[in-house]
C-alpha cells in the first residue's frame, strides 16, 4: 500500500516528491499507529509508588500488594517509597510536581481526596485538578465497638445509653478521622451526646476503651479486628454495605435501616494531573486483576477489609459523593479551618 502511494505521488521535482512521499509515509503511519501508541510500551523502566502513610499498617500492605501485582503484570519494578507525615500532603506533593509519564504514583485515601479538601481550605492541592485519580483499591468499615461489661449489646441499647445526662466518649485516630465525623453524624442523627477524645492512632484508644476509659471507639475494623476476635471489645455495629465474612456476627448500619451511614476508610491510588488515559486504564484493570485474586481476598477479609472493582469514572463518582455526603457533617462538627 505504501509503495503504490508512493508511485502515485512520484510525478514532480525531486525535492517536492521526497516532500510528499515523506507526507504520505506520516499519514498513513498515523492512520495505522493507535491514538494511545506514544505510551504503549510503557513502563521501561522501574515505577514509584509513594506511600503516604507509616510503615508496617494496613495501608503499607495495600501498597506493597499493589505494587507486587503491578510489577508481574507489567515487567517492571514497582517500588514502594515512604513519605509519611503531614497528613499524607508531603507524599502527594512528592507526585504532583513530577510529569505524568506514569513513573510516579501516590497512595491516597479518603481522608486525602474528601475530608482535607473539605476542612483545609488553604490546602496545598486540589484532589481533582492537580491528581489523576486512578483506582479505588479497597477500605475497612469503621465499627462502633464498647466494651463488654457496658451492657451494650446492640444499637438501641447504645442509642438509649446516649441519652442519658452524660455524654459518651470515644475514641477515633485523630480530628477529622474518618471514626471521628461518623461519631458526629451518629450523634446528629439519633440525637444522642458525645465527646470525642482523639488519638494519635487508633492502638491507644482501643486500650483505653479496653480500659474502661472512654465508652466507645469509632475505629477502622481492620485496628479493632484484634480485640474482637480476642473478646475484649464487643463490636455493637458497622458501616460496609453488608456484614463481613470474618464477622457475620457483626450487622451492618444498612441492613438495620439506616444505608447513609454505609462508609468505608478507603484508600486508592492516585498520579499527577494529566497523566495519559491509556496507562490510567492500564493500571486501574491490572490493580482490579490483582484484588481479585482468591489469596488476596482471603487476606482483605481477614484484615476486615473490603473492595470493589471500580473504572476510574465510577471512582471519581464515589468521590464526588462522599464529598457531598460529608461536607455537612464536617460544617456542622465545626471542623472547618477559617
């Protein structure tokens, strides 16, 4: 096909006909070469994942996990970098400035791409201009857990408790945790009072509950997973959508009524703006391809996880409503920084 091109266009000038052969060569290389040809070998070279959070948690699993899945899949290493701190911004930070050649990557979570967006006004990115946001990987409920001898056994009981003279205090990870707003929203809803005494992390708040310090937590599953295996914290109720394998036991907030409360802290990963739609998809299905496989579910239930193969469309969606259904409860906690 190119030769008889050629010919056709071999009548003129030598310079004009090299021109023009040159020009056919192009279009028809262009008209044969996919839309998405310029990053089809990618990657050739070793892949960056940063990892925002401390090693050795859930987080540092789902990371190393993903990046294993990615590296058989496409060839290359797929090396995990801690940057830990500042609420993961250091991490992000660390991404954004690099191109998006799909060389670097973050993991990001709920608290990254929804809650600080919603309390930090003046916070030093924009989830959706400056990221591409690429998969959701996976996320624990948070359980509402007392201790046994509370005498709370199920969600009315803790609800009547809540009205009483005094108001109930619990544990989260942190202001502005994910354990923290659903505690807030729990109390809004059902009218009930709390008093929220944040930790550092979620371990010292579980002794402490353990204790009998405080009168609940409001923690992940997967940090409460332990002492309610062990018995020495009675999980009342929990956000998935459903109850968990390792925890049949365990009702969820949807199968009582009550399907706004369904959340999970989800974590993801994410790249710099920009970056190329093909290696988006690319990613997105092999981290879907990893997540499915039967060990690993094994050990997501395990860990009291949960996940979901979303398209990097039906993602951006989730986000957009959990934005919505928790910048209220964020206002109305006062958490907003003026």
């Amino acid at each position: 096909m190119v030769d008889t091109t050629v010919r056709a266009l071999g009548r003129g000038s030598g310079d004009t006909r090299m021109k023009r052969v040159a020009a056919a060569f192009i279009t028809l290389m262009s008209a044969a070469w996919p839309a998405t040809g310029w990053t089809q070998a990618w990657p050739t070279k070793p892949v960056r994942i940063v990892n925002t959070f401390a090693p050795g948690g859930a987080a540092d699993f789902l990371a190393r996990t993903v990046a294993d899945g990615m590296a058989s899949a496409f060839g290359q290493p797929f090396v995990v970098e801690t940057r830990a701190g500042a609420a993961g911004q250091i991490g992000i930070q660390a991404v954004i400035s690099t191109p998006p050649d799909g060389y670097n990557f973050v993991l990001t979570n709920i608290t990254m791409l929804v809650f600080a967006p919603i309390t930090n006004p003046k916070l030093g990115y924009n989830p959706h201009r400056d990221l591409t946001n690429i998969a959701y990987i996976g996320g624990s409920p948070i359980v509402l857990s007392v201790n046994p001898r509370s005498g709370i056994k199920t969600l009315d009981d803790f609800i009547a408790r809540g009205k009483g003279d005094k108001p109930l205090t619990y544990s989260s990870s942190g202001v502005g945790s994910n354990g923290h707003l659903f505690a807030e929203s729990l109390a809004h809803r059902f009218n009930i009072k709390v008093e929220h005494v944040p930790y550092k992390g979620a371990a010292q708040g579980l002794m402490d509950l353990v204790g009998g310090h405080i009168a609940f937590a409001a923690q992940s599953l997967t940090s409460s997973a332990g002492q309610i295996r062990g018995g020495t914290l009675h999980p009342v109720i929990q956000t998935a959508a459903k109850r968990m394998l390792d925890f049949p036991d365990v009702p969820s907030f949807a199968e009582l009524g009550y399907p706004e409360f369904t959340s999970t802290t989800w974590f993801s990963l994410s790249g710099p703006a920009g970056l190329p739609n093909d290696i988006v998809q690319k990613v997105n299905r092999e981290i879907a391809n990893t997540l499915a496989k039967p060990q690993m579910r094994a050990r997501m239930q395990e860990e009291g996880m949960v996940t979901d193969a979303l398209t990097p469309q039906e993602f951006m969606a989730l986000i957009e409503r959990e934005t919505k259904f928790w910048r209220p409860v964020i206002e109305k906690a006062g958490l907003v920084d003026k």
